[in-house]
C-alpha cells in the first residue's frame, strides 16, 4: 500500500509501487485532468508537483511519491483561479489544451520560486513543455500576466 | 597548511608535485613497449587491469599509465555526457546536446520545471528509456572533462579546490562506490557503457594513488 | 437544404451554472445521466430553446483547437438574437442530421456558414412570430435581441414564446432571412474562448478520459511494417504481468486498409501501466510482409529518377518544351519534403461499450459519421445501434479523421464483454501513422534575355492518399489542385506532369496535405529565379503571379477545378487579393528596409482552402551555432472571418507547426519501420525555438468565408528557407534544412 497525499487528500492506493504517478492519478483515482502525451518525459503533458517540485508523472514511481505531496492541475486552485489559470484564460493560450494542464502546473512552479521571470527563465523552465498547436508565444505572456511583468 | 589529516594528504600531493615539477619531462605513452611495458591493449569495452600495470618497473611512470588508463573511463561518453563546461549536458555517443533543452542551474541540478530529477529517476527506466542513478545531477562546472585530456582531468581530479575538496582516498571511494559514477557501466537501453566495471576502475584509481597519483603528461592519450 | 425538427438530449452535471460565455458541456457519463428536456422549441437541429429560456446550441464539429466550440455556437446565438450567458452548448454525436461532420480541410465556417446561419434565422423568425401573433403586430416590426422579441418597450423572453413558437410551422430556407452584418452584435470580430475554464482547470474532457465501469485498457503490439502481419506469439509472460487480463489477436486487413483496425495483438488489462507491461512482455515474430524493403533514402532516389522522365500531364498551355528550347537561360532545382507524422499531443484513444446488441463510442474524432461505420462494421451492428460521442480532441491535423482506433476500441470491447479503451502509446503514434505524402519534384523555368519567365515546367512524384482506400497509385485530380493545377503562373508556357511514385506505408492527409509540398517548391523556386536575376524576390513574386484578375480554367489548361469542393464563381481565384496579402506582409515586416535595418528577410505566399496567405520571416544566428526564426510576419484574406481573435490563433499556430517540418523534418523508413518513435527523434519546435513575435493581419472582408485552419501552414517552410538563403547562401530545396544546412 503507498500512502500519499493528492491535492490535499490522504490516500491509500494499493498499485505496483513501480506504476508511474500518472496511472495512479488517471486509471485509479480518476483525476484525469493530467495527461499522457510521450511517458518518456519527453512532452511535459504529464507534470505535477511533486512536495512543490515538478515532476513527469509519466515516469515518477509510486515508490517515489510515497508519504509525499503532490498536486495536480485539478488541485491547483480552488475554481480555476490560480494567475495562471486566470491569464490563461484572458490571453486565450489554449487551443487544443491537451498541453496546457502541464504548461501551467510547470509556468506555477516557476512563479513561485521565481515571481519575476524573464523571458529566458520563462523559456528555460518551460522547455520540456511541447504544444504541437504552437501557442508558445501566449503562454510567454501569459506567464508575464499572471506575474504582473507589464507588456513591452 | 598541514594541520589536519586531510591537509596532510595535500602536503604529500604538493609535495609530489614540486618534485613531479622539477624533474625531467618523461617520454610518454599508452602504448605498449617492448619489454617491461604497458601491458597489451584490450577491446574497447574493457578495461586493463590494475595488476597488469605492476609491470611498469619504473615507479612514476606506472602511476602515469594507470591514470591514462582510468581516463579510457572519464573520457567515455557515458561519463563525459554529465561533466560539461557548458552549461547544458550531452546525451548519446555522439555527445550531441541534451533534448530536452536544460540548463545547469545554480546547484547543477537544473532550474525549475526542468530539474534534472523532474525526469530522472533513481534507476533506468526501461519502457521509457530514461536513464536514472540516484541523485542524477551534472558534475560541478570545475570537474568539466569535455574536451580535456588526461593530463588536465588528472589536475583536476587531485585539486582539492576543483574536486569537491576531497583527498585521495576520497577519490578512490568515490569512483569506486558512487552510485551515480556506477551508472556509466549499467546505463540501460542499449547505451554503450563505459569499458570495464567501476570494480576495475576503483582499482585502477587507487593503484595509481599508491604509486604516487603522477599525472599524465599533457600529450599522453590512453 | 431540409431542415427537421428533432428532440435531442440535454445532459445535467451543472447546467445550473451559467457563464457570461455559455457553459460548456462535453458529453460525459460522469456528469450523469441525459435528461429528456422540458417541452420547448426544435426548430431545427441545432438549435432549441426551453420554456425556461434556455437555450441550447449544438456545434456539430469536432473541436481539436480550431475553436469551433467558441464560433459554432456564437454564429448561431447572434442570428438568432440568443444572449450567450442564457446559452449552453452541446457537442453533436454523429448523426446524419447535423450534415457533414467531417472535421477537416477547414470547412467548419466555410460549409456552415450559411446553414448555420439559416438554422439560427429560421427559430428567430419563427419567435417573431409568435411574439407578432400575440401582440397581433406584424413581425416586421418586431426585433429578437437580448434573448427576447421586441416591439417598441414592450418584450417577451424567447422561452416564453417556445410553447407558442413549437406550434408554427417550420418557414423554408428560401422564406427565411438572415440578419445584415450591422446586426450581428458578436460575431465578425474577437470571440471569448468558450472552453478555456474548462481547459485551464483539467476539467475538459479528452478521448482517454472518459471512464466506464468495468472498463479495460488495451494496448497494441502492431506489425512494425505495413502490410505485415502476426507469423507466431507467446502471450505467456503477458499475461503473468499483475492487472493483464486477456490477450487477443486483432485480425490483419487486408489493402487498400482505409480505416481498418491495423492489425496485431492487443493486450488488456485494468490499469494502463500493466497494458504496457504486458506488451512490452510479449512474443510475437512478425511477418514483415511485401513492404519490408522499403527505405525512404533510396526510396528519394528512387523519387528524383521519376521526375527526371516525363509523367502523366496534369496541366498544359502552350508549348514548354519548345520554349525551353529557346529560352536563353534554363533554371532547374529539384525539391524533397519527407513524410510527416501528425503527432498530435493526445496520442489516439477510443472507448467503446459493446452489450445488449449496442455499441457506445467515445472517441476525439474528427469524423464521427464515418466512426460510427467503422464500430458498425467492426461490431456487425448496424448504423442506428451505434452511438458515437465526440470528446475533446488533442489535436487532430488529420489524423483523428481516420477512425481506425475507433475500430480497434469496437472490436475489443466486442471481444472482451466489457468497455474497452484503446490506447495508442506515443510510439505507436509515430510509427503508425497515416503519414502526409513524401514528394520529389523538379521545376524547370525558361527565361528569355530579360530574365522574364517563359516557360514553367513542374513535376511532382507523391504516393497519393487514393492508395489508402484503393489498389492505386495515381493522384486525383482533387490532389493536384493542392498547388499544381490552381497556381497561377502569368507565364506564356506551362506544363505539369505527374510523376510516378509506389505506395509503401499508409498514407494520410496532414494540415494543409499537398499543398506543404507544393507551396515549398513553387515558392523556392520562385525566389530561385529572383536571386539569379539580382532581383527583389517580392518584385518576381508579384511578376510570375501577374495582373490582378479572375483566373480561369483556360488559363490554368485545365478543364475543370475542385477547388476544394467550392465552386470558382463563389470562390475565385483572384490575384487581387493574392496580391494584397504579399504587399500587406511585406509592408509590415518594413521589406523594403530590411537591408538598411540589417535583417533577413524570406517571404512566401499561397492561396489554400479558398485562402490567401503570405508569410514574411526574420532569421538570425543563435548562439549555439544554428538558426533561428525570430519574428514573422502573415498577412491572410479569409473572406468572411466569423470569430476573428480564433483565427489570429490558428495562425500564430500554424507558423510554429510550419517550423516543425521545416527545421525539424518528417519520418523515415528502413527496412520498412518508421525509424522515429518518441519527440526525441521526431522532434518539435519547443518554446525556446519559437520567434519574440508574430504579426497577424487578417483582411476586412465580407466575402464568403475561406478556410482558416490549414491555408497558414504552406507558405512557412518556403519563406524560412529563402530567409535562410540569404542569410548563409545556402539554398535547402530538402526539408528538414537542418540535414543539409552547412553551420
């Protein structure tokens, strides 16, 4: 049995301590809200915090997760109003949104160790966040909006 | 300078590179020699044993050889790939830049988001091919190899300001028992290891730290 | 066109909730269960308005990121006068009575517009008058506005009239008038983007989300080479893997595959993690089958030897090879693009539920008519017993039209007794994808002693997507209009010919399909000759497009034009507005200063899916020794633009996708196996690659509305690799440019 906390909660999942933290969240509790795009960290679809860090849930072991925090996209915030969430919204960055739930958990774990980025911060930690629908140009500035950096 | 019992074993090592410093430049090479030589050459993927170097009458030179041959081990790729001087690490054979793009970070480690354990695990996955050691990290701009030779990784590797501040046996321990160092020779998915077993390379380190921790000379290649 | 009156279903799960943007609904069994409505008002199918006023809007097309979610409904709303915070929005199963479905070649607007727009006039007109009834007025002076009819001060709310309204008789298209543009208060300009709450909070719901009880996870050991098949397996180790449940051999199709399920051996099992393991467990000896040899390297050479022979003549004006012959100088280049994989970031996936001699489909299709044949087929159901729920797509690009996936969920939930998702992994997605056509082509231009083009002469080699669904290995005259035949050339000699090219791998359509190719090369070309004359590329462009005017079919020397199933006299090709797209690029981008300002410039244009766009790049060196985009510039006249601020997206977007291919390539075979399989090998443009900006003009227009989400991607591989041209005097005529570009 792995007992962890998932946005909160206290849970006890009897799994393979080998699965990735991404089937326990998605097949056994159901929180569907993070995706699988590669389970190679190669896309970032899959990130969660993981006691405040982020981590690729795609290949993060149960093991690893144990007596730990993590949180998902749907623990975030309490209805959607995280910055982020927020100048997501304004700026209009999703198109197809299957990316976006890992862009944002990534650019939230960026704020808040970094609450004034810089482009090249935006960029660097974002790196391994792939949008095949190319809305990198928004989620820059949404990123600045949710920081309060004003537009140039 | 030579209060503590760490310091002591700099004191020998400055010692031996004054002496080192005055002597004569050595001819030099890896090759094998006719007679009381380097023992002869094996494949690629192995290593020459410590023992085999007992050959090497000469003293300095034995210790000379012995590094030359552990470099065989740092300038692999497997090894090199995490020592860069940039500040991004290599991947793959052909040491081509890591994919995804990640940077260093303040504590070699990556930045946020892109942690190097954001993706790396504490073991390789196999399904997901991602190669994993416990605390996977890059080695410190000071301890860069990457387009070193021997002789400056030598320096490098017996400077207690370039090599975390360890002494010599510290050394051996640590390319004989680390676990991130053990990844070279276990890096799974079809990765090339580095030649040998880290069993063998431990020895080699430390054969070389009994024979005086000489460094190759500046052209020397194993 | 007949428009039916139809009761449909309204789901629960927080309808109670109303957004200023209309609250969404996907349809979900974890919302619970479909409600029957209230009695209301069914005009037709798309639209209907409860007795309590709400009003429900179904958007009948597959929403993959296009927005069609944010434009359908809001088209509908504006006709109808419908105040969208009153609106709630349903997605449209598949069903014959929506029309066409189909989710592709950028139709959504373009097809729908005027029946969309006729279905949201026809309830309008018919609340009219039943508000005209019981005031005794006359409905033309009456207003619908605010959801309610209007006369003078006096007003009663659209769900008021429903009762009233449900009794008249439903007015004919022809009878029923749409509004003037001046009144359609929303639309035409930015729309609020319907799903992004939705989206940001991880609460929309994509194909792979969607849970049954009692639900399996399959996943699929299929032939790593076309055409191969299942020679010998041992499911031992599988099915020892904890969780696995059932192996099951999926049967091998036979050619032309169309939409067939692939073949190979499905592993199922209650939790995702043990699928792959059970997989990654088995046995199997293939039998690679009659496509083992391919290897896209000599298969390149193979494409080069075909165009450098005569082909089967597709377009012809006057005499080529007699103007070749005295042309007093001949340019020739020979272009490559390689096969492109989708790579949509949501991996297919498909549930389906197989009892009681029912089906249940939940797939991110694009098609969802020809998904609902397929799980027909598949199953041996008919039609009717087969229901098919369109989730949210993760991208599409084409791939997600063919419902392959969809059968493989239909046949394993048949097999097993239970649910079924089917799982497409990421390398399975690499590997087996339906891949956009590779192509050759050789261009060869006559220039008399002005340097004025004289002669054109094309040949393109493509394996064509007919041979999917057929033993063939000719491109339709539907393909060639992608660029071959429709491109204007003001050029007194022209000649295009088809080339062969064999089919050795299923082959697909991808975001704006041929016309990638095409574009590349004529565009290429294009500058080519500019660069050989000394002259502004921008200058030659506009030289070889010529004057403005209508383009005919004589002109063209062909008899007749798909044009992408629009007819010419709605949709001309008009060199005006091509025209006005290169000047309106290049006037942003300050082409004309660029050397002054020390920038390097490429430019491109191409009309696609009724569409103009012109595509102006900046590139520079980066640090680390490559080259990078930093700014562009597109110029687009789409017609009739009916959500302006989704469009200025599919734009943005389709640079960053144009980029992908064109610095990080496409898939390659040996031996018959895709050799990438994962975005370490098959890589995409990331954030760091993308450029500081990119300008978007969309024209004022209100013309018939073009294609929006394909007609961007064409012309960015071309002006990239003209900019890249001028910056290092390389010319890349092989995509990707970074395996030929000498740092």
């Amino acid at each position: 049995m792995i007992k962890l906390k998932v946005n909160g909660a206290v849970r006890e999942l009897d799994v393979d301590p080998e699965m990735p933290l991404l089937w326990a969240l998605r097949d056994v509790l159901g929180l569907t809200g993070t995706k699988y795009g590669c389970g190679q960290a190669q896309c970032g679809a899959c990130s969660v915090h993981l006691d405040g860090e982020v981590v690729r849930s795609c290949v993060t072991p149960m093991r690893r997760a144990a007596g730990r925090e993590v949180t998902t996209i749907e623990g975030l915030s309490v209805d959607g109003n995280h910055p982020l969430q927020r100048a997501w919204c304004e700026l209009a960055v999703p198109q197809c949104g299957f990316c976006q739930a890992g862009q944002i958990m990534t650019a939230a774990a960026l704020l808040a160790s970094n609450p004034k980025p810089s482009d090249t911060d935006i960029e660097r930690s974002l790196a391994g966040n792939l949008c095949r629908c190319g809305t990198y140009l928004r989620i820059r500035a949404a990123v600045k909006k949710a920081a309060g950096i004003p537009e140039e | 300078m030579c209060h503590r019992r760490e310091a002591r074993g700099r004191c020998a090592l400055v010692i031996a590179l004054v002496a080192l410093a005055c002597g004569c430049t050595r001819r030099e090479s890896g090759e094998a020699r006719k007679g009381g030589g380097s023992p002869p050459q094996v494949p690629a993927g192995e290593l020459r044993s410590a023992e085999s170097f007992a050959q090497i009458g000469d003293r300095a030179e034995r210790s000379r050889a012995l590094f030359a041959e552990a470099s065989r081990v740092f300038l692999h790729p497997r090894c090199v790939n995490c020592h860069p001087d940039g500040d991004t690490p290599h991947q793959g054979m052909d040491q081509s830049v890591h994919d995804p793009p990640v940077v260093r970070g303040p504590d070699d480690k990556g930045v946020v988001g892109v942690q190097c354990t954001s993706c790396h695990q504490d073991h390789n996955l196999e399904l997901a091919r991602v190669p994993g050691a416990p605390q996977w990290h890059l080695a410190p701009r000071v301890m860069a190899w990457v387009g070193k030779s021997p002789h400056a990784i030598c320096e490098q590797m017996k400077d207690p300001a370039r090599n975390g501040g360890r002494a010599l046996a510290q050394i051996v321990e640590h390319n004989a028992h680390d676990p991130l160092v053990a990844w070279g020779w276990n890096p799974g998915h079809d990765r090339e290891p580095a030649p040998g077993t880290q069993e063998q390379l431990g020895r080699l380190i430390a054969a070389w730290v009994e024979s005086g921790a000489e460094c190759p000379s500046e052209g020397a290649r194993p | 066109m007949a428009i039916t009156r139809r009761r449909f279903l309204e789901y629960s799960g927080g309808l109670a909730l109303a957004f200023a943007a209309g609250r969404v609904l996907a349809v979900d069994p974890r919302n619970g269960k479909p409600k029957r409505t209230t009695s209301g008002f069914d005009p037709n199918v798309f639209v209907h308005v409860a007795t309590d006023g709400l009003v429900t809007l179904v958007c009948a097309r597959s929403e993959m990121g296009q927005g069609v979610r944010s434009t359908i409904p809001a088209l509908l709303a504006d006709e109808l006068g419908a105040d969208m915070a009153r609106v709630t929005i349903v997605q449209g199963d598949a069903d014959k009575r929506y029309g066409d479905q189909k989710t592709d070649g950028s139709t959504s607007i373009r097809n729908g517009y005027e029946p969309l727009r006729k279905a949201g006039a026809t309830a309008r007109t018919m609340l009219v008058a039943a508000a005209a009834r019981r005031w005794k007025v006359s409905p033309a002076s009456c207003v619908a506005r605010d959801h309610a009819v209007f006369h003078g001060k006096r007003s009663l709310g659209f769900g008021e009239l429903a009762a009233e309204a449900a009794k008249l008789p439903v007015p004919p298209p022809e009878e029923v008038k749409l509004r003037p543009r001046s009144e359609m208060r929303h639309v035409f300009k930015d729309l609020p983007l319907i799903d992004g709450p939705a989206i940001v909070a991880g609460k929309a719901t994509f194909g792979a989300d969607v849970r049954l009880p009692g639900m399996l996870v399959a996943v699929i050991a299929r032939p790593p080479v076309v055409g191969g098949r299942v020679s010998r397996y041992d499911a031992k180790r599988a099915l020892a893997i904890p969780g696995v449940k059932r192996v099951v051999e999926i049967p091998t199709p036979k050619p032309p595959y169309a939409f067939q399920p692939w073949g190979g051996i499905a592993v199922l099992a209650d939790n995702t993690w043990a699928a792959l393991r059970g997989r990654a467990a088995l046995e199997i000896e293939w039998d690679e089958g009659p496509n083992a040899e391919y290897d896209s390297d000599r298969y390149r050479i193979t494409l080069s030897e075909s165009v450098h022979a005569p082909g089967s003549l597709a377009r012809n004006t006057g005499d080529v090879d007699a103007a070749l012959s005295k042309a007093a100088r001949v340019i020739e280049a020979e272009y490559h693009v390689p096969h492109l994989a989708h790579v949509t970031m949501e991996p297919p996936a498909a549930i389906a539920r197989v009892e009681g001699g029912k089906c249940e489909v939940w797939a991110p299709t694009q098609y969802p008519q020809e998904a609902r044949t397929q799980a027909a087929t598949t199953t041996g159901l008919s039609e009717n017993d087969v229901q098919v729920h369109v989730t949210f797509l993760g991208g599409a690009f084409g791939r997600k039209a063919k419902s392959d996936f969809v059968a493989e969920a239909a046949f394993l939930a048949r097999e097993a007794g239970r649910p079924v998702r089917i799982q497409w992994a990421r390398e399975d997605d690499v590997r087996h994808d339906y891949y956009n056509a590779v192509n050759t082509q050789l261009l060869t231009a006559g220039l008399d002693e002005r340097g004025k083009v004289v002669a054109w002469r094309l040949r393109t080699a493509f394996p064509p997507i007919s041979s999917t669904f057929k033993p063939t290995n000719q491109p339709s005259a539907d393909d060639l209009q992608q660029g071959i035949t429709d491109r204007p050339l003001a050029v007194p000699n022209v000649r295009a010919e088809t080339c062969r090219a064999d089919v050795h791998v299923r082959i697909g359509w991808l975001r704006s399909v041929y016309n990638i190719f095409h574009a590349f090369s004529v565009n290429s070309f294009i500058d080519e000759i500019a660069h050989a004359r000394g002259e502004d590329p921008r200058a030659v462009q506009l030289e070889i497009l010529g004057p403005d005017r209508i383009v005919t079919l004589a002109e063209l020397g062909v008899d007749k034009l798909s044009n992408y199933g629009d007819s010419l006299e709605k949709h001309p090709i008009d060199t005006g507005r091509w025209r006005r797209v290169i000047e309106r690029a290049s006037e942003m981008a300050r082409w004309d200063k660029r050397r002054a300002d020390g920038r390097v410039l490429g430019l491109a244009a191409h009309r696609s899916f009724l569409t103009y766009v012109a595509v102006v790049v900046s590139v520079v060196r980066n640090g680390a020794g490559g080259i990078a985009v930093d700014e562009a510039w597109l110029a687009t006249d789409a017609g009739t633009v009916v959500n302006l601020e989704r469009a200025r997206a599919q734009m943005e977007g389709a640079v960053i996708f144009g980029m992908s291919h064109t610095f990080h390539g496409g898939a390659t075979m040996k031996r018959g196996v895709t050799e990438q399989s994962s975005f370490a090998d098959y890589r995409l443009v990331r954030i760091g690659e993308a450029p500081r900006r990119i300008h978007v003009d969309i024209a004022t227009s209100d013309g018939p509305p073009g294609g929006i989400g394909e007609p961007g991607v064409p012309p960015v591989a071309p002006a990239i690799a003209n900019a890249v041209f001028v910056l290092t005097g390389q010319r890349i005529r092989e995509l990707p440019l970074t395996l030929r570009l000498v740092t």
